[in-house]
C-alpha cells in the first residue's frame, strides 16, 4: 500500500516593520510609539553619544530623537513601526507628506549595515529548520514546509511556531507568517495576524477568507487594474470568481485576465525556487491626463523625482544595487519606448538613478504628449555581495555614482 502524498504546504513569512524593528533593539525607549525610517543617512548615533557621553542607548531621552514635523528633504519612508502605520504612513510615501500626517513621529536613518545582519541571521535560522528558502528580499521569505519532518503537523503552524520561536529568541525580532497550499495564498494569509502573528489556511478556506478581500491583496493586482475592476463593479477577490474566466480575459486580455480567474480561485503552482534573483525593479505611472515635457513641466519634474525616489527605496529595502538605469513612456497612440543607460558602478541612490534617468529622456522625442512615464533600475547585484568585493562598496550611498549634471534637467 502506497504512502497518501503530503499536503502542498508553502509557508510566506514577513518579518514585523523590520528595519524599524531592528532600530528598537538598539533604542527600546522607542517602542510603541510611532517611528518613521527613512531619509537620508545621518551621523544620528555619534551626534546622541556625544550629546549623552556616558549613557547607555537605551537611557537617551525620548526627547533627544528627531521629529518628522522637523525633516527638510524629498526623501521617502523605508518603513514605519505599527503606531506610525496607524497615522497613515507607510513604505514609499514621501516623507514631506508623512509629516503631515504624523509630525510627531521620530524619524531615523536605516542603518544598512545592521539589517543586512539581522537579514542574514534570521534566513540562516529558517534554513537551518526548513532548507527549502526562497529570498524575496531583506526582510521575506516563503519556505517549502511540505516535506520538512513536522511540516504537517496542525497544517504547517507547528512549523511556523518553532521557526517565529527561533528568530525571536536568536534575535529579538518578530515576525508573521501565513500557511497555505501556495505561495499565492501564503502571502495573503501572513498579513492576517500582524505583527508576530500566524495563519493557517487550506483550500476550503479560499470562499471563506480569501473572497472577501478587497481585490488588490492578490498580489499582481496593481492601482490601475483596480481602478478597472472598480469601474466594472468588482471590489472584492470573489467578485473576480464569480466572473467566467473569458469575461475576463475579454476585459483584461488573455494572459492577465486567465491569472486573474485563477488567481481568485486561489491557484498558484508557482514553486518555491531556493536560487530566484530579481532582474530589475520599476516603478511607473499613468496620468490622468497626457502630459507634455515642456507644457507640464513642474508637474512631470515631481513624479519623475517621486518615481526615481520609490525605486531607489525599493532597492534599498530589498538589499539590492543596479548598474542600469532605464525610463519608459508611453503616447498618446499607446506607443511605447524605451531607453536606458548603464553606469560603471551598481546603485540604489535617487539622486544618481533620477541624473541618469534624466539623461536616457533626452534621447526620446519629448515634443508629444504621453500618458505614462516609467523608471526602472536593471542589472541588479546584491548588496551584500558588494560588500563582500574588496574593490565594492558597502552601502548604497557609497555605491552610487557621484554625478554632477553639467546640462540642464529637463524637468
């Protein structure tokens, strides 16, 4: 008699605000109120010890800390402890706009070189448990619980149990991790219970707990193709199901609409691959209206700085550098192009990626107007692989390329 196959358990762990986390080992004064990471870096470490020589970190005054009312800058946020989040902000927002709606919020520096750290430290533990690791980034991972000696056992949460146990205990950290039949679902189910929190879902569970989410927690679902969905009254993930699959790729074409229909249904056999690295990252943007380089140029200069900064932020939180340096545009005919530049030395710098991005667009035909505007970063290497090269930098403003414009911005 044959062994009954084991159950797909995938497991999507997600470690709690963890730059801002990693932060409040170092300042514990600080926990519980709301903390925003972000920013250029500062000396703030050496400035509060000479301020407070003598005393412990953990003894400096509340008081002492920077505010967010105070920042001068176009920075955007890292990330934000849970009390920050419960004011509105949140990664990639600017933190002019974040000042606005939490002043009183303390605002520090990301130190690189701490969690690069705490990152590797909390995926060498996980593996040590559960071999089967794929990286997203610094601070998440999904694992491959299917095969693990106790990976079964109360449908992965024993697992989830011993590896949150394990981190905290070697760290200090938290973290919230989701269960499900795959990578797909496990994503959604790790932001049920946040911070530190686990969620165990299986297939029946998908009408249940899944439909009743708004439409953009699948992952995939992005601003413009909810802003699609609303207008075609679909506002939760069972909407979505309840649509027959060539309704959809009618709507959203053959590829993206049939991932939809799937996607809603809670389909995913994506595996768990242990060597995965991103190519580039990307942010863009559709206009509400066509924009045109000299006509709107105040307008375009902002969200192509906005843009440049969100990439930039995205790099940086996910531990990586680019040596390639692209936009994209869209016309009005819907054409689309294209241009890119490549750098000597890898990035994560806005100041540099926006320079250089401002170079590829003066080699597209900016006298018409067009509808979208991209910014993208390719070639990419990670950080701590820089860091590893005797002739390579160890942070992202050491990385960046030092460039000073001799022509005028476009805008």
């Amino acid at each position: 008699m044959s062994a009954k196959p084991a159950i797909r358990r995938i497991a999507h762990l997600d470690m709690d605000a963890f730059y801002a986390s990693v932060e409040l080992l170092r300042y514990p004064q600080l926990k519980g109120l709301p903390v925003v990471i972000g920013g250029g870096r500062r000396r703030l470490d050496e400035a509060l010890a000479e301020q407070y020589a003598g005393l412990p970190t953990h003894e400096i005054p509340v008081d002492a800390f920077p505010r967010l009312k105070d920042y001068v800058g176009r920075g955007v946020i890292t990330t934000a402890t849970y009390a920050a989040r419960a004011f509105g902000v949140g990664s990639a927002m600017g933190l002019l706009k974040a000042a606005r709606l939490a002043p009183q919020a303390i605002l520090l520096p990301v130190d690189f070189e701490e969690v690069r750290k705490y990152s590797r430290q909390f995926k060498a533990i996980i593996r040590d448990i559960a071999p089967l690791v794929e990286d997203r980034g610094v601070d998440e991972v999904y694992i491959d619980f299917t095969d693990v000696p106790g990976g079964q056992r109360e449908g992965g949460r024993v697992m989830a149990r011993l590896i949150q146990k394990s981190i905290h205990e070697a760290t200090g950290l938290t973290c919230s991790i989701g269960v499900a039949p795959n990578k797909l679902i496990a994503k959604m189910a790790s932001e049920f219970n946040k911070p530190n929190g686990i969620s165990v879902l299986y297939p029946e569970d998908v009408q249940t707990r899944i439909w009743p989410l708004p439409v953009r927690k699948i992952n995939g679902i992005g601003p413009k193709a909810e802003v699609k969905l609303h207008k075609l009254y679909l506002m939760t993930i069972g909407d979505i199901a309840a649509q027959p699959r060539d309704w959809l790729v009618d709507n959203f074409g053959k590829s993206y609409g049939a991932w939809m229909h799937d996607a809603a249904w809670g389909r995913d056999d994506r595996p768990v691959v242990t060597e995965s690295e991103p190519v580039s990252m990307s942010r863009e943007t559709t206009f509400d209206r066509d924009l045109h380089a000299v006509h709107d140029k105040a307008e375009l200069g902002a969200v192509f700085t906005r843009l440049c900064e969100q990439v930039a932020a995205d790099l940086q939180r996910k531990g990586y550098v680019g040596k390639t340096i692209g936009v994209k545009l869209r016309y009005t005919d819907f054409r689309i192009v294209t241009r890119d530049q490549t750098l000597p030395v890898p990035t994560a710098d806005a100041k540099a990626i926006r320079h250089t991005a401002g170079l590829c667009l003066k080699r597209v035909d900016l006298g018409r107007r067009f509808r979208l505007l991209g910014v993208r970063v390719g070639s990419l290497v990670r950080l701590e692989d820089m860091a590893n090269q005797a002739a390579g930098p160890a942070n992202p403003e050491q990385a960046a390329i030092k460039i000073i414009a001799t022509t005028d911005q476009l805008f």
